[in-house]
C-alpha cells in the first residue's frame, strides 16, 4: 500500500518525537511490504518565525493531499509569556482542526499494566481503565464570537456558542464508538448552568433514541473530573464540548503515569490528524528526554484508521514490550533504574515491530 503522510512536526519537542514515530513507521513500512512518502510542513511558532502566519497555506494545501497527518506540538515561551502578541501558534492549531473539518478528537486512556504502579493513583483504582473521550474540536468557547477586551482593557469576554448540528454530528461519532465497544457513553456538560450545555443534554437525549442497545447516563463536567480520578474503570466511552474535553483528558493523563502515553485521532470531513495530546514542552526540546510514545501510539492510530489493524497492533505490541522491560524515559522511569533517552526508546519500538 502506498501512504502519503503530511509531517507537522511543529515547536519545542515535536520534532524529536515525530523522528521517533517515523522510525517506527519506516520499520512497519519494511516489515508489511508498503511505501510511506511523508511532506514535512510548517505550523506555529516555526511557520510563524518562517512565513509569519502559524498554518500557512502551503501547509494547508500537504494536509489535504495526504492520506493522513502526523502532527507533533505547537508552542513556544516567547508567545506564552506576551499575552500582547497579535499572532500566536495555538491560532495556528485552531485554524488547522477548523480548515480540515476536524469536529471530533477521540483520546483513548487505558492504564498500561507495566505502568499501573507509576501512576499516582492507586493500582487498584486505575486497573480496568480502558475508555475513549470523544471531545467536540471547532465549535464552543475556542472559536466563539465576539472574543476580547473593551477599549479600557479592563474587562474581557469569551463567548462560548453550539448549533444542534455541531451537536449531532459529534454525538453520532460517540455513539457509533459506544457500539462498537461496552455500549454505554456518558454525556458531559454543565446543564445546571449553561445555556449551551441544556442545548447539549436535549440533543442527546433526543439521539439517544437511535441508539437503543447503548446505556446513556449524564454527568456534570465538575462530577466527571472527579470520577474519573475515583472510578476510572466507569467509563466506556466518554462525550463533551470542546474545552470540558480539553481539560478532562489532561487529568486523565495521570492514570497511565504520564502526559507522554496518551494519543489522538481528530477526524471529520476531510484528512484525520494524529497527534499525541501533550504539548510542546520546551523545557525538554533538544535534550533528547521527551517521551515519544504517544507519537508512536498515535502513528498505531493512523495505521488502523487506514485500515491496516496488523501493523497497528504490531506497534502496539512493540510499545508494551518496551514498557514491560523498562525502556523508559525519564517520566516513567521507577526508581533505581536508568532512563533511556528519546531515540533510544524509538529504535527498541521499531526493532521490535
């Protein structure tokens, strides 16, 4: 099979972790007898500093031609800290998800046996975990309008607006998900308070009709995030607005012992973009310690989207070998063992593809 794979390696470790994913890719690419072409392109602060735009057309015009993209971070100190600057690299990011039609992120969080006794939850609150939040990407309080400040500078406002078809459209990807697997989806919002949330919990109540053979329970956004701290092992499949899903699957990351385990799929009408869900750490660019492994988990994504489920669960299974035997970045290193370096971990992915 010939794949053609857009590279957004972005800001800060991106490019370090998507050298990994790649090297992983290639091993697969020989190992299952297909060709990987990838396109490297520019966004945020790399594409801003180049082109002085964060997604600049020409990155645009690689996504659409691809089969698929791999996307690293996006992020840097120098925009982080001028709340003034007028051009930003998560506009960059915002843009691109809008631009592709990337309505739905889909972010698995199942604990590792290897790492149940590195997460800082107990072992035995952790173990069972296995569901997807499925998060609503182009609508909600990122992309509403108006957005800003008054002419004093003193008061700031953000408005956060959903269509029923925004809704519906993500809901349907929830549901689907929730029947292929345990078929229970929980539905997140903040009904009690928000007028977008009740427009939320009506529209699932109403397609939740289509759905007889799937068990549809509601949960405030404030009771979900302390659920699934003390019962992560509840939830099968998981549905919410943008920013809720956002911040719940950050917190989830703590179950599986690092930020730098979890992958992503966003999907809709056009090209899917795979990423890990970690930033750009910045801290850590250049020093070869990022974790890479939910890059490689990501490209795993890629490959069963297209339909190669072999060689996604090939790498699947590289990763928890690597896991199992403690070859490990500083972030997962137990105590009294070494930490491998970045590309140490991606040559003992690949070689065991």
């Amino acid at each position: 099979m010939d794949v053609k794979i857009a590279l957004l390696a972005g800001d800060g470790i991106g490019p370090e972790i998507i050298a990994e994913a790649t090297k992983v890719l290639d091993r697969v690419a020989a190992r299952f007898g297909h060709k990987i072409t990838y396109q490297p392109a520019l966004v945020g602060a790399a594409a801003i500093d180049a082109t002085g735009d964060p997604y600049p057309d020409e990155t645009h015009a690689v996504c659409l031609a691809a089969d698929a993209v791999l996307f690293g971070a996006i992020g840097d100190p120098k925009y982080d800290n001028d709340p003034t600057a007028k051009v930003r690299p998560e506009q960059g990011l915002l843009r691109m998800r809008k631009s592709l039609g990337l309505f739905a992120n889909l972010r698995p969080v199942a604990l590792f046996d290897a790492l149940a006794d590195r997460s800082p939850l107990r072992a035995e609150v952790v173990r069972g975990t296995d569901f997807i939040c499925v998060r609503e990407l182009t609508g909600g309080i990122y992309f509403g309008r108006p957005q800003g400040r008054d002419q004093e500078g003193t008061r700031a406002f953000d408005t956060c607006t959903y269509t029923v078809g925004e809704i519906e459209r993500v809901l349907h990807v929830a549901f689907r998900l929730a029947v292929s697997r345990r078929r229970k989806l929980t539905v997140v919002d903040k009904a009690n308070v928000l007028e977008t949330s009740r427009l939320w919990r009506e529209t699932a109540q109403r397609i939740a009709r289509e759905y007889p053979d799937v068990a549809v329970d509601f949960m405030f956004v404030d009771n979900a995030a302390m659920q699934i701290i003390r019962q992560p092992a509840y939830f099968d499949v998981i549905v919410t607005e943008n920013m809720f899903g956002d911040i719940l699957t950050d917190e989830a990351s703590v179950i599986s012992g690092s930020l730098g385990m979890l992958s992503s799929a966003s999907v809709g009408a056009e090209v899917a973009l795979f990423e890990p869900i970690h930033g750009s750490y910045p801290q850590a660019a250049g020093k070869n310690i990022a974790n890479p492994m939910a890059t490689i988990l990501s490209a795993a994504m890629l490959l069963e989207h297209l339909g190669l489920d072999a060689e996604g669960k090939a790498v699947r299974r590289a990763v928890d070998r690597a896991l199992a035997e403690g070859v490990v970045t500083e972030d997962l290193v137990a105590s009294g063992e070494k930490a491998c370096s970045t590309s140490e971990v991606g040559d003992y992915v690949a070689a065991n593809v």
